[in-house]
C-alpha cells in the first residue's frame, strides 16, 4: 500500500483473514443451525484487496434458497466486528462437494440426529441408536443437501446428509 | 450468424431447458402423489431454478444488452424461448412426468459432461456444478422408472403410455443444427448427435428392465431448441409462469 494513503484499517490494525475465519465459524447455516459455514465447506476464500475484504462464498446446489441468506448472514456477522468495506462474491468452481465438511461439522450433524454422509452414498448406522440396520426412504429431503433414511432397529426416521 | 449470436443461442437453450423443466415440475409443488414425492419433485425443480439462473445470467453477458436472467426468464415471448419441446409439454401423470425427467436427465448429464470440457471456462464452470445435481436426478428417474414401469399392470400401462407419447420428441434433443455447429468448431460444446449412442446406453437397457418396449420410430417433432415451432402449450405455461411480471412490470420482494 503507497505509504502517502493510510487507510481507516491501516490505523486500526485490521483483523487477519484467520481472525476473520475464525468469526465466520460463529456464523451457523440457516437450516442446520447446528454447524457454521466454515464447517459446511461454503467459504472458500478470505482476502484483503486494498481496503476491503472480500469473502468468496460457493452455494451448496445451485438452487439453495439459504445462499442469500447465507451471504446476509455472513455480512451481518463482520460488520458486527465492525468491517464495513467488505464484499461477498460467489465462486461456483470448483463445485462444492460434501467432502469439504468439517469433521468437527460431520460430529455436530451426528449428535444433532443427521447422518453425515458417506462416500458410499448412504449412512452407515442410525443418528439416533447407531444401529447398523437403515434404510432409503427417499433420494431427497426436507433441504436440497438432504435425503430421508430410516432406522429399522429404532424405527426413526432421519436425515442423512447427501454425499455429492 | 457470428460467434456470439451463436453463443447467446446456445446459452438460452440451456437456461430455457432448464427454466421451462423446472417450472413444470415444480407444478407438481402440493399436489404429488405421496409426501417425498413431492418434496422429491420440489427439490429437483429447484436445481433447475438454480441452473436456469447460472445459465440465462450468463446468456445475459454474453448478449451485452443489460438483460438480466430474469429479464430473459419473464419478458420473453413463446417464440423467443429455445427449449426442446419434450420439456414444455403437460406433465400428465406422475409415470409421464418421470419418463420426461428420466429421458432428459440421460441426455443432460452426457450434454454436462462435454461442456465440462468446454473452451469457454465459464460454461465449464456451470456444467460441472449442474452435473453433480443432473447425475443425482438421473439416479433417481431412472430407478423410479424401472419400478414403475416393472410394477403393477396398471402402472405399466400407463409409463408405456408415457414412453409411446414422449418418443417422438427424443429426436431434437441429438438434432444438430448451425448453432450447434459453431460451438463445435468453437470448441465449446459437444455435438448433440455424438450424444447419442452413450444416451442409448443408458436409456434402452434401464426401458428393457423396466419392461416397456421402445417405439420402432425415428420420427422426431422438431422446432423447440431454434424456437421455430413451440407447442401450443408453451404460452399457456407461460400465462402462468410470467404473469406478476407483466402485470406489475419491475415488481420485487
């Protein structure tokens, strides 16, 4: 930065991209309020440029509905630790794949009765009684990153987290 | 026709494929036949809405005119739109809709996989996004109509009835025309009609387990994807699907 120009954040000492991950952790999905959207996989890039700070965001599927909310969410959350000059841009590519779920994020969906997901396409036991003995019901579910899988052993029914 | 006019083309006739098919299937949004049918349907709808919005926006750019993919979506008259017309037909029953889904969800996701290698890296961006959903519908249209179609008499019926009513538009789906042509030179986008032989992979062995008998037909309505001769049902669905916009131009929430 020309040394003639000191900015507002310069004077301030502006957060580090790691501090200001670290406030995005705090900041839960919309619809799985359980894990935040660094656990989700969502925030792809922190930077600086200049004076502002730039947050690439990819959606989960293309058609999410909670993207913007997610998007108004995030903005909400920094310009409470006070960085006003900030910009949230989409990146679609690469393409969001559940592999970039934080484990700290598959335990949180675990506890929370969502079945992480699992290369395999399917869970392997059952949120709830972790028994091993689970079936489809449905391909999808209440949210697009969700399909309807069952217990046989308990009976319940429960999310599992789609594997894309 | 220069390289951008043909590129705009082509841009709408991916975003209208998916504009018009998700609008159709997200009429089944309430009235499904079971409760995860319907969200099923609902969420697949979404994809497209997801698609649709990539594609037309990038359409929009291409075009350089300041038309938005909303603009595209609500302010354009049947004869502009360039989607197969497969997709602007009724849904019919529930097996009618799934045969519809299961026949385009085969060509999409080969249609997808070539344009991941496209020359035009923001289509290679957007296909690879839209596959991993495309490839998801297919597993589940597919299943679906083998169930269907190996199921009860009266089920079977009715998706050799679907089969028998939709053949006659799988043919536009592999017929190429000079759009088509440009973007292949272009290096852009793969050429329909090689598309064919891994779209019969697909779809004959899954018809044969389902077993329903394929129509003996090349017979191919055409007019959809250079919007020459759209079905009579393209402006109904469009009464429905843009009428806030034309009757309260520029309305938002």
């Amino acid at each position: 930065m020309a040394a003639t120009r000191l900015s507002r954040c310069d004077v301030v000492s502006r957060a580090t991209t790691e501090q200001v991950r670290e406030w995005l952790d705090g900041v839960p999905d919309p619809e799985i309020p359980v894990i935040s959207v660094v656990d989700l996989g969502i925030v792809r890039d922190v930077t600086w440029q200049g004076d502002t700070l730039e947050v690439a965001v990819t959606p989960t599927y293309s058609g999410c509905p909670a993207t913007s909310v997610i998007a108004m969410d995030i903005e909400t959350a920094l310009r409470n630790r006070g960085i006003d000059d900030l910009r949230i841009v989409t990146q679609i590519a690469p393409a969001w794949t559940s592999d970039w779920l934080s484990d700290k994020g598959r335990a949180r969906l675990e506890e929370y009765g969502i079945a992480p997901p699992r290369a395999s396409g399917g869970p392997d036991r059952c949120p709830h009684c972790h028994a091993q003995d689970v079936e489809r019901v449905s391909q999808f579910g209440s949210t697009p990153c969700k399909a309807q899988w069952r217990c046989r052993e308990c009976l319940e029914p429960f999310d599992y987290f789609k594997c894309i | 026709m220069t390289e951008k006019d043909a590129l705009f083309e082509y841009l709408l006739r991916l975003g209208d494929n998916a504009l018009i098919l998700g609008h159709r299937v997200s009429e089944w949004c309430g009235v499904a036949p079971a409760l995860e049918e319907d969200i099923a349907l609902a969420n697949t709808a979404l994809d497209l809405m997801g698609q649709t919005q990539m594609w037309l926006g990038l359409a929009g750019e291409v075009e350089g005119a300041g038309r938005s993919a909303d603009d595209l979506a609500f302010l354009r008259d049947a004869w502009d739109f360039r989607n197969l017309l497969l997709l602007e037909r009724p849904n019919g029953d529930f097996g009618q809709t799934m045969m519809r889904q299961f026949l385009f969800d085969a060509f999409q996701t080969l249609a997808l996989a070539g344009l991941e290698a496209s020359t035009d890296q923001r289509i290679a961006d957007i296909a690879a996004k839209a596959l991993k959903e495309a490839t998801y519908h297919l597993e589940r249209s597919r299943v679906t109509v083998i169930a269907l179609g190996d199921g009860t008499e009266e089920s079977r019926a009715r998706m050799q009835a679907a089969l028998d009513a939709q053949w006659p538009y799988v043919g536009e789906m592999f017929a190429a025309d000079a759009v088509d042509a440009a973007m292949v030179e272009a290096g852009i986008a793969p050429d329909p009609a090689a598309l064919r032989p891994a779209w019969d992979g697909i779809v004959l062995p899954a018809l044969h387990e389902a077993t329903l008998s394929v129509p003996d037909s090349d017979f191919a309505h055409r007019g959809g994807k250079d919007g020459v001769r759209h079905t009579e049902h393209l402006g109904h669905m469009l009464t429905t699907m843009q009428w806030l916009q034309r009757a309260y131009p520029g309305a938002t929430w």
